[in-house]
C-alpha cells in the first residue's frame, strides 16, 4: 500500500504556545487511523494543518509524496483530494441538502451540472439522504446534516477523508448513524483519518489508533495493542479514564 499522508516533524504554535510537537506518522492506501486524546491534546489541529485550513509552523507534510507546504496546486484543488468532515457540519444554510453536495464540484472540479447532480444523488443515496434533496439544513437533524455533510465530501471524490470528531456535536441516539456510515466507507477501501471520542468504533473499525497528549503522539500502534496492553502509562490512564466514564 503507498502511502497517501506522510507528516514528519511537524509543528504549530499559537503566539508562544506550542500545540504541535514534532509529530511524525503516515497514513497508508485503504488505512483507517483513528486519532484519541483528551480535548486540548492537538488532536483537531493535527487534522486542520493536515488540510491546510491552519498553516504548520515548521516541519513537512507529504500528499502522494508531494510536500504540499510548497506545492503548487490551489487549497481548494487540494482540499478536494484531501475531503473533510467536521464536527458542526459546515453546510450552507441557504442551499438545499442536494445542491449542498454539487456547488463544489461545479466551483471546483469544474463539472458539468448535470454530472455533479448525477454523482451528488449516487452519495445522497448511499448515506441514506437522498429523499431529503430538497430540504434545507435547519429542516433536518443534526445526524442527517452530519450524513449529508459526508456525502458532499465523497462528492469530491478525495483521495482521503478526514473526520474530525464527526459525532461530538450529536445527540447520543444520533451517532449511531452516522457511525453507521462510516463503517461502511472504511469497509469500502476509503482511507480515512478519525479524531474520535468513539473508542468503541477506533477498536473495532480503525487498523491503527494514534494517542495523542500534549501536543505530541504518545502511541501508535494496532487497536488490539493500544486497547488491550497500552506501552506508555499515558495512554493507559486516558483509557482506564476514558472508559470508566463511558
């Protein structure tokens, strides 16, 4: 499997605070990597430098062995490669659910309507949205705007998709769904980085966990490892914290 991300020594500062430390991990074809920690471990940075929607301070990030801190394509081209699933959604309020999921193949990839309608529904209906074509954002629910948030990232047909806490701002009959979905994109072959809460889905859908702490990965590793015999007292008082309190 070549490898799709590849991040060494990467850093970022806000003014004098370092919330990157000399991260270092790559992210294969077909892998699903989830990334835990506690909130204000860098998780979600981590995965905003990833996308170029915050600038790195100093170290590389590779896309395809590209190092795309000095590349040369647009971030909208390059965001398109590199999809991303956020925690509130981000959809456009005065659009409809469908044209939510083709304005950015239009403006972006430069397809004709008609095709990025067609492509458009093809994802609406995989996630189970697709009788909501019509409906605009605050008609829905939070899981169905999360699922129709999704499908407009696979409309763009990425390389990769990133998640960054995609079920944090559900209500708890809500995740489910959503989690739903994703298992079956991960099923899929799609190669998905996952900031999670959800150590039930790391466990049992990622193919790595990355443990991150302060700034830094304390431990990458298989799920089995990570959840069944942790290497660093860290990550072992996370998760006895963690799941004790789920």
């Amino acid at each position: 499997m070549g490898k799709i991300i590849e991040v060494q020594h990467l850093k970022k500062f806000f003014g004098a605070n370092e919330v990157l430390t000399d991260i270092n991990f790559s992210v294969s074809k077909g892998e699903v990597v989830c990334i835990i920690g506690a909130s204000g471990s860098g998780k979600s940075t981590l995965l905003r430098c990833l996308n170029l929607l915050e600038l790195a301070t100093d170290g590389d990030i590779f896309f395809r062995g590209e190092n795309i801190r000095q590349h040369s394509m647009s971030n909208a081209v390059y965001r398109a490669k590199m999809g991303m699933v956020f925690q509130q959604f981000n959809l456009f309020n005065n659009l409809s659910v469908l044209d939510n999921c083709v304005i950015g193949q239009i403006k972006v990839l430069k397809r004709e309507k008609e095709a990025a309608r067609k492509k458009a529904m093809e994802y609406l209906e995989m996630v189970g949205m697709a009788q909501f074509i019509n409906a605009k954002p605050h008609q829905i629910s939070g899981g169905q705007k999360q699922r129709v948030a999704i499908a407009r990232a696979l409309s763009m047909e990425p390389e990769a998709l990133l998640f960054d806490e995609p079920t944090s701002a559900l209500d708890p009959e809500m995740v489910g769904e959503v989690l739903r979905v994703m298992k079956d994109l991960a099923k899929s072959g799609l190669t998905m980085v996952v900031v999670t809460h959800e150590m039930a889905f790391a466990r049992d859908v990622a193919n790595r966990v990355v443990f991150m702490d302060s700034g830094v990965i304390v431990e990458d590793d298989l799920p089995e490892i990570i959840f069944n015999n942790p290497q660093n007292e860290r990550t072992r008082i996370f998760l006895k914290r963690i799941l004790e309190d789920r």
